[in-house]
C-alpha cells in the first residue's frame, strides 16, 4: 500500500518556502506522494466576509516537481471547469515532464459555486462539461490530434507539442454515478475522501465494492483501477484545524478521525489497505512540517 500526503490548502496562510520544505519533508520520511487542492476560493458568514484562499494548483504542482525527486504529485483534485480542456492537458504533461514521469492526473467537476462566480466561470450543467473536457483531455495525453466539436467545449486538430513522454495517469475523484459511469471506462485509478465512505475500514470496504460494480457496468476489469482513499489523521489534538476552509466541518460524527500513537495509526491505515485501498492519502491535521516528520513514524510501522 502506498502512502501519501495533502499539503495544505487553506487552514492558514503558507507561503513557498513553507510548501518547499514540508515536499522535501515527505520525500525524506517515505511518503509515496504529495497532492495539492485545487481551488480558487473560499467564502463564508452570511454575507460572504469570511474569505480564504489557496495558491494557485498548478503552479505550486509545477515547482514542487522541481524541488522534489522521488514522489508522486498530483491534483486533489483538478476542477476540468477552470480552464480549457486543452490547456489543461498541457499544463499536466508539462508538470509531469518537469517531475520526470512523475504525474497523476486527478480530475473532477468542481462544487464550490463561490469560486465559479467569483472567476466568472459556468456553475451550470457541470457534468455535461466535465464529460465533454474529459473527452479531450484523455485524448490529448494519449497523443492524440484531437477535433471535437461540443456543446460546452470544442478542440480544432488540436495536439501536444513537444510530444508527452508518456500517457499520463488519470484520477477519477468522485462518487456520484453518473461522473463514474464517463470517467471509470478510461481512468487508471479513483479517489474517494474520507467523509465519503466515514473514514473507516468498514465504510471504504463498502464503497469500494460500489466502485467495483460501477466498474463492471463501465465495461472495465475492476483490478485494472487503483483505488485511492483519503484519511483524516489527527496528528497533534492541541493544534488540530477543525476547519480546513470557511464553512467546511471537517471532524464530524459521521467520519471521526483516526488519532492515537503511531501504532494506533499505523493500524487503522493498514486496515484501509486490507478493505482495498491500494493508496491512502494522509489528510493531517495540523498540517505543518512537523507532523510530517512525525507521520514518518507511521510510514516505518507500515514498512
């Protein structure tokens, strides 16, 4: 089972020099991967004042392949409606040329209606649009020339130049059925987070057979797609973020954090794996430098 880490998005204000170290960090103490929230903004309070707001996703992706050698980097995970979907092909087969192959692409359809009206982006009909962007997408990191003609999205004899080294990987992150039903007949992996299967071995064992029967419906060998969960960890209770942007619960009754030793830890993540989980993302809380250099002790039980 691989392990991996969310960097922080908005539980406070971190700077590049803080994402640096904390990507180095990770690496040092075996973590297999390192994922970036991709959002634009936060709003909260009855009349919106309560505002936050990450650095820009694919930037940050960029640089932290950089400075990083060894892990996996990827979106947790890239809205599709932020740009063009040809633009955001080539924005990850460049991210995934400066980290050596090192890229997965995880997509979605967005929610946060805040940010679509705040950067004048459609709020509408976001599955049609995802499914159409996936489309060219895909495609396009095949190295494929693409021409398609949609509703939402269109794509003139388009193609990627210089040339992807490699296809790269896509992520589906969602559980609703009709996103599953586009994308798991051609993703390589799917992603859940945790408040989606309640943050236990039992309630993931459960999602994933969903997944697994989604997958058959798809026309796709279950065992072909990886299967990824996300795990509220409580690293630190004295300095614990219960909110991770305005307005966002995270520990809740119905997906109660993992928290205890690093043992204690070490065996509810296995548990994980043994319910199917071939990849579990670390979602810590705090999330500083320092829990990362203490979540080191769980990946060593885990080895």
């Amino acid at each position: 089972m691989r392990i991996g880490i969310q960097l922080p998005e908005v539980e406070r204000v971190v700077t590049w020099p803080e994402y640096a170290s904390m990507a180095r960090a990770a690496e040092e103490v075996g973590f297999d991967s390192i994922w970036i929230g991709d959002h634009l903004l936060y709003r909260a309070g009855l009349r919106g004042e309560i505002e936050k707001g990450p650095l820009e996703a694919w930037t940050l992706m960029s640089a932290l392949a950089a400075v990083t050698e060894r892990v996996t980097i990827g979106p947790l995970v890239a809205c599709l409606a932020f740009h063009p979907p040809g633009i955001a092909a080539k924005m990850a087969a460049t991210v995934d040329e400066i980290g050596g192959g090192r890229f997965v692409l995880g997509v979605g359809a967005g929610w946060n209606e805040d940010e679509f009206r705040a950067f004048s982006l459609p709020y509408d009909r976001r599955v049609s649009r995802f499914e159409e962007a996936f489309g060219i997408v895909r495609g396009l990191l095949a190295g494929e020339r693409v021409t398609v003609s949609g509703r939402y999205w269109s794509a003139e004899d388009t193609v990627l130049l210089p040339a992807p080294a490699r296809r790269v990987p896509l992520m589906i992150g969602s559980n609703g059925p009709r996103m599953l039903s586009i994308a798991l007949p051609h993703a390589d992996a799917w992603n859940t987070w945790y408040d989606g299967y309640g943050n236990s071995a039992e309630g993931f064992a459960e999602l994933n057979a969903r997944i697994s029967s989604a997958a058959v419906e798809a026309g796709r060998d279950p065992a072909e797609i990886v299967r990824s969960a996300c795990a509220l960890v409580v690293v630190d209770r004295s300095e614990a973020v219960l909110e991770r942007a305005p307005g966002d619960r995270t520990m809740t009754e119905d997906a109660p954090p993992i928290e205890g030793t690093s043992s204690a830890i070490a065996a509810r993540l296995r548990e994980l794996g043994e319910a199917g989980a071939d990849e579990v993302i670390v979602i810590a809380s705090p999330i500083t430098e320092r829990s990362i250099r203490a979540l080191g002790e769980v990946i060593s039980e885990l080895r």
